[in-house]
C-alpha cells in the first residue's frame, strides 16, 4: 500500500509539469520543437506551410511532420538550407527526418 498522500482535487497542468522532472522535459522539448518550426517558416512556401507540423525531437535529430508524400518531396529538397538555418541560431542538428502523416478514415 502507498502511503505519500495524495492531492484531493484536479492538477493543474503547470502544477503537475512543476511536480515532474520528466514531465518539465518534455514541455520543454515540445515548445523547442516549436520555436525551430518557427525559425524555418520562412523557408518553406507559404502554400506548403500548413503541410508542416513540429514533430519530435531525439538526440539531435529533429523529425518534421508533413501531410502527404508531396508535401515531403518538396520538404526534403529544402533539408540543407532548414539545417544550415538552424544551427545558424544555435541549434545542435545532427539530422532532420520527415514522418508523412497518414489521414485516418
């Protein structure tokens, strides 16, 4: 039986990333991911945008997430400039993958 009390009532989720090493990390990692989209924005057209979503980040290796194996094709002829872009700002880039989002039915 576990005896460290617990909580009565609902976390909040700042509360609870607070409360959680892990949690903390990966909130950070997320809003990273986020910022480097950012930061590339301006490198992709601006109709292929909505195409692109923030997707993981690994040891180095960050994974964008696209919509459809067009929208990947076009993507990863801008691979070098998105990489170069990033570690221009300071990120460490050892790779960039693209994950194709498959639509559920």
């Amino acid at each position: 039986m576990n005896s460290t009390p617990r909580p009565h009532g609902a976390v909040t989720f700042s509360q609870a990333v607070e409360n959680s090493p892990s949690l903390a990390r990966l909130t950070g990692l997320v809003q990273e991911s986020n910022d480097r989209l950012k930061a590339i924005e301006s490198l992709i057209p601006e109709a292929l945008r909505p195409a692109v979503q923030a997707g993981p980040i690994d040891e180095g290796i960050w994974c964008l997430l696209v919509s459809s194996n067009a929208a990947a094709a076009k993507v990863r002829q801008l691979l070098p400039l998105i990489q170069s872009r990033l570690i221009g700002k300071g990120w460490k880039i050892t790779s960039i993958r693209l994950k194709i989002l498959i639509a559920k039915k």
